[in-house]
C-alpha cells in the first residue's frame, strides 16, 4: 500500500513539474523579461498534497474500510498558505526586500485542512459502523455527537489534538521564508541578503518576471519554482 501511494506522490509531482516547464519554457524563450522587480508579491505554498498524504496515513489504520489518495484530495482542495514578498528597487539592480508568511492564512490554511479531515473520519467511521452492524444513527449529526461523547470533543479538535500534525509547523515555514535585507539582480540571478540582526546569510535564487508574474527557483532548471503575483 505504502509503495503505491508512493507511487501516486510521483505521479502528482512529475504532472507538475511538465506545466512548470511549459510555463517556464514560455517566458523564457517567448516573453520578454522584466528586471526592475519592485512592487507587493504573493505567492501560495500549496498543502494539499501533504496533508492528503498524511491524513490517508493515519485513516488507513480504521480496519475493514478502504481510502485512496484520490478520495482523500477531493476532501482536502485548495489547501494554501499565503507568502508576501516585498521588493523595492533603489538603485540599478539592487533594493532592499522584505518576506513573511501570512500567519492568518497559515491558520486558514490549517483550519480548512482539518475540517476535511474530520470529513473524511467521519464518513469512514459511519461505514466502519454500518459493517459492524451499529443500530444507532449514522448521520453526520449523529456520528458529531458519538465522537463528542466518545472523546470528550467534537471531531475537528479531536483530531488536532490526537491526530497527525497535517502541515509544516508555521514556526518552520516562518524559518524558511521570512525576513528582510538588501538584494541585487544580475543576468536572471536574485541574491538576498538576510539580515536579522544578528548575523547576514545569503540566499541565491534563479528568476523570470513577465508583467505581474514572478518564478524565484534555487535550481538553474527552475524545477518547483515559487510562483508570485503582483499585488
């Protein structure tokens, strides 16, 4: 089971590399670039994939019921966490920026994922049930009040207390991506300057910008490029 959930992981993650590249390909090759990249910009880190996996992780535990990885994504849809980008050009390919991930949306975000979650357990336990022969009610009112009673909680912070933790802490997505420095632009190459205060670390990145998109991507091939929107 392991192996092909594996499998379909693969699969998910080779389709969007061949629309990465297609969009890449496009403004590499046929759209003009932009080099002054001052302006507001967001992107969204896509959890919907993550948490799919880890939820049918921890459900295919309940006996005698089946889930796949395409059931458990048409619970959890859209699942995205909001980074904002702010770059402000001063002088000739350099300015300084700002980046931090959108705490409200990390909250939204985790939320959502959740709410699908505790969808999905509790359609599973409503057919776990029906299969052991239950004679009680077995609609969604019903099952709410039953996992209530069972755990003393309703099903959504059940799940957040005793289930799995379905995104990234926001503490480590806040390590990855915010903070604020100077930066310079060379021949399609963005260098950021992080400055805490404390210490200065650098982070390079490859980028394409055509009118109110932005690629930033650590690889030469743009493979899973963050992609941002003007604001």
């Amino acid at each position: 089971m392991r192996k092909n959930l594996k499998r379909i992981v693969l699969t998910i993650l080779f389709l969007f590399l061949i629309t990465s590249t297609a969009l890449l390909t496009y403004l590499h090759f046929f759209a003009p670039g932009d080099k002054d990249l001052s302006g507001s910009w967001t992107a969204k880190l896509d959890m919907t994939d993550q948490a799919a996996v880890t939820a049918l992780d921890w459900l295919q535990d309940i006996e005698a019921v089946s889930l796949t990885l395409e059931d458990m994504e048409q619970y959890m849809q859209g699942l995205t966490v909001e980074v904002n980008l702010t770059l402000e050009q001063t002088a000739r390919e350099q300015g300084m920026f700002s980046c931090n991930i959108r705490s409200e949306s990390y909250d939204a975000c985790n939320q959502a994922a959740y709410e699908a979650f505790a969808g999905a357990f509790e359609d599973l336990l409503i057919e776990r049930l029906k299969k052991a022969g239950y004679s009680g009610g077995t609609d969604k009112e019903s099952i709410e009040t039953l996992v209530t009673e069972t755990f003393g909680m309703p099903t959504v912070s059940y799940l957040m207390s005793c289930g799995p933790q379905l995104l990234p802490s926001l503490e480590d997505l806040q390590a990855q991506y915010d903070g604020s420095g100077a930066y310079t632009t060379e021949e399609g190459v963005l260098i950021r300057q992080f400055d805490d205060g404390w210490q200065v670390s650098a982070k390079t990145e490859y980028y394409l910008r055509k009118d109110n998109t932005l690629l930033l991507s650590e690889e030469a091939g743009y493979e899973c490029p963050m992609i941002y929107i003007l604001q």
